[in-house]
C-alpha cells in the first residue's frame, strides 16, 4: 500500500488534493444558492408533501404507518443525510456522489456511479410531466388522451425545464413558493380536522382480514424518505456549502418529517379507517371528507404544485451531475457547457429533458423499478466510498465531520445498507434483467469514454487522472 511506504510529509501535494475544492463548478458562479431555498430544494428531492403516504396506511394501518415514518428517518433519512453532509462540505464541487466514489475508488467506480444515478434521476423525471397533465385533465378533460394529452406532456416538459435553465437561484425561491402553497391545504385541513380526531384510531393495526403488505409498506417508506444526497450535486453553486449544507440537511429533514406525520396523524384520526381507499391520491378525499369539496381541490392543485416542485429539483440535480461528471472528464468536457446569459449548465438541463420527452410517452413500470433498483447499488457504492474516503483521506479537513469512530460509522452504514439488499432482494425478475442490462450500458459508456480519450476524438478534462498520484487502493 502506498501510503503507508511513505509519510503524508513526503507528498504535501496529495494533502493539498485532498483539500481542494472541486475549480470548474465554482469559478463561473455568480449567484450562489443560499440556505433557505436550498432547503427547499432538498425538500422537493425528497418528498414535496405528504402525497404519496397513503399508501403506507393501505398496507399496515394507521399505527403502523405513523411508526414507520417516525422511525424510519432514524434508520434511513439521518444516516443518508449525515453522510451527505459530510462528503459533500469536504469535497464541494458539483457532482457530488460522482466525486466521492471517484475519489475513494477511482474513475471506473465514479463513472459507474454517475451512470447508476443519471438513469435511475432522468427517468424518473419523465413522471413529474405525466403527473401535471393528470391533474390537469380533472379541470381540462381534454387533456385525458390522444393528441390533447401529447401536446400538453410536451409543452409541459418545454416549460419546466426552460424554467430551470432560467438558473438555481429562480428554480430555489420558485420552490419555495410552490413548497409552501402545496402544503397550505395540508394545514387547513388539520386545523379543521382537530375537533373531529379520535386518538384511538391511531393505534389501530389496521382492519380485520386485511392482509398486511410488507413490500409495499416498506417500499413507500423507502421511496418517500431518500435521495437526501441529489442536492450534493449542487455543492458547487452553493454559498458557502461547508456551512449551509448541514443546516440546510437538518433543516429540510425537520419539514419533511412534519410534512409527513402532520397530516397523517389529521387525517387517520379524523375518519373511520377503510384500509382498500388507502392508495396513492387518498388524501383529497379526505379533505372531501373533513372540510368539503372546496379542500378536496385545493389539495389536487397542490399536489399539481409539487409535481413541479419535483421536476425542477430533480432537474437541477441531473444537470450539475453531468457539469460535475465533465469537471471530472468522466464525460466530454462539451457536456458540461454553459448557458452565456444566465451561467446555466445548459447541455446537462437539455440531455435529460429529451430523455424525458422519449419516455414519457411509454409504459415503463419495469424501468421505474429497475432505475430504483440501480439507485439502491448507487447508494451501497455512496456508504462504502463514505468509509473508505475516512481511512484514506483521514488528514483531510472536514468542515463538518459525523462525530463518530470508525466502528460508530460502518454500524450507521450497515443499517441502511441492510434495509437497500431488502429492496433489491424482493424485485422481480425483469427488474433484474433491466437493471444488469442498464448497468452494461454504464459500464460500456465508461470504456467508450476511455477509447475516446485515447484517440482524442473528443476534448475532456483532465479530472480523471487527478488520483493517478493518490493511494487509491
């Protein structure tokens, strides 16, 4: 092992590397991101509003459905986040999760990163449009099918990524904005609801004969509660992110976890439980229920809100994963192009908008779960780049540093890391095939990219051979 043949005195140069921040993703900011609506982003990468809860109840019950999101963010968000806040103050340049397991394992594991997360964000993405349109049609029913309901994903799609490429500091305080509004109805209806709350049905495990569904349960609490690291990837436009990046994690979890539990607890309390009405969209009828129809519309237009909360804080991450993954030279250095008027990464904002367009349009469940599937290997790469980067690089400064030795960390890791082999372990067999399928296209990307270099067909940067010098091994 190299490093330990030699003092870290003998190469100051690789002490110097391991502080430096990452150059290209911060000389050409000029409005950097503040906390709050960085908070907000963060927010929207992860949840945007309780929709999407329900159906944690149709699956095992009020009781267990308040456990689940009360405890859960100990076992999964807290862990994700405290590594996120870490990684990302010591290592601040734009791509977040691309440079940390680039730096701890070398170009192929950064590449493979990048890839695992661009495919399972982008397509992901492709939802936010559709959702917006299904909204819609409940006011326009134009807008149900056929040629109506092209245009509309269309220029759906056209509006809400020209609206991100109009730059972070407008897509932050937009999701400010629709962040609030969305949740607005959410507090009239629990204001409303306390009257008409019975404690009792919140203990209640659920109905007679209905059968308990683990998987789903324990997917809709995964799949409500992570991605706390898609906001690393703007480390780079951040102002002062060794600072505001811990309190912007700390202050986002807060609002999310009462974002979630708020209105459950309202509205599990508030009505006689009918377990099978359960499902995703429930809770606009039961704000039907509690205060009328007038509620019932105001919680579907905030869930159309944050349906676009969502597409642009997804968005932004996709696009300064790729601006960081060309600082990187991960991909061609052309992919991580600027917007001259407004210092966007316009190429990383066009790429996944035309993804979105193809897709869209099709029905592509296995690849939503597979994509899910490639995100869960994504952050068993993140846990392990977190510890090894805290033996290799333990001279490195650390604004914010997780306070706990090396046996505390990997026990924070191996808890989540065990629920992401449980979600993996239960996908189908399509799922399977999808994912190794998606991950041979990352991989051969990477040798492509490689081939590319050598015969200088294309122009990147040099920010692959940064650790040829570093122990990586």
């Amino acid at each position: 092992m190299g490093a330990s043949q030699s003092s870290p005195q003998s190469h100051p140069s690789l002490l110097q590397r391991e502080n430096q921040e990452e150059p290209t993703t911060t000389k050409n900011t000029t409005n950097k991101l503040a906390l709050l609506p960085l908070v907000f982003l963060i927010y929207f990468e992860v949840a945007g509003g309780p929709y999407g809860a329900e159906a944690a109840v149709g699956a095992a019950g009020p009781l267990l459905a308040l456990l689940g999101f009360l405890i859960f963010p100990f076992m999964w968000s807290i862990p994700e986040g405290l590594v996120t806040a870490e990684l990302a103050t010591t290592f601040p340049g734009n791509g977040g999760f691309v440079i940390w397991a680039h730096k701890a394992f070398g170009p192929f594991w950064g590449s493979l990163m990048g890839s695992w997360k661009l495919l399972s964000g982008v397509i992901n993405l492709a939802s936010y449009p559709v959702l917006c349109v299904d909204y819609l049609k409940l006011v326009f029913p134009i807008f149900s099918s056929g040629v109506p309901r092209y245009l509309a994903i269309l220029f759906s799609t056209l509006f809400l990524s020209f609206l991100n490429y109009t730059g972070l500091t407008i897509v932050g305080y937009t999701a400010v904005g629709l962040g609030i509004v969305s949740l607005c109805p959410f507090i009239v209806m629990t204001l409303i609801s306390i009257t008409k709350i019975d404690p009792s049905r919140w203990i209640s495990l659920g109905q007679n004969g209905v059968k308990k569904d683990w998987t789903l349960f324990s997917n809709t609490l995964f799949w409500n509660l992570n991605s706390w690291d898609n906001a690393s990837t703007l480390a780079g436009e951040v102002d002062q992110p060794q600072k505001t990046f811990p309190k912007a994690l700390f202050s986002a979890g807060i609002l999310t976890c009462l974002a979630y539990l708020i209105p459950l607890l309202a509205a599990t309390g508030a009505i006689p439980l009918n377990q099978e009405n359960w499902v995703d969209g429930y809770f606009a009828d039961v704000a039907e229920i509690i205060a009328g129809k007038w509620l019932k519309y105001w919680v579907e237009i905030g869930a159309l809100l944050a349906g676009i909360g969502l597409f642009e804080a997804q968005l932004s991450s996709c696009a300064y994963q790729i601006l960081g993954m060309a600082d990187l030279g991960v991909v061609p250095r052309s992919f991580g192009a600027r917007s001259t008027w407004f210092n966007t990464p316009w190429v990383g904002i066009l790429m996944p908008t035309l993804v979105v367009l193809a897709v869209s349009y099709m029905n592509f469940a296995d690849i939503i779960s597979s994509v899910n599937f490639l995100y869960s290997l994504g952050m068993l790469l993140e846990f392990a780049s977190f510890l090894w980067l805290r033996r290799k690089m333990a001279r490195a400064k650390r604004p914010y540093k997780v306070p706990l030795p090396m046996p505390g960390l990997v026990i924070m890791c191996l808890v989540p890391s065990a629920f992401l082999v449980y979600v993996m372990s239960v996908a189908t067999k399509n799922v399977y095939l999808v994912s190794a399928l998606l991950t041979v296209v990352g991989i051969g990307w990477y040798f492509l990219m490689r081939f590319c270099k050598s015969k200088m067909w294309l122009g990147f940067h040099n920010g692959s051979e940064k650790n040829e010098d570093e122990d990586i091994n």
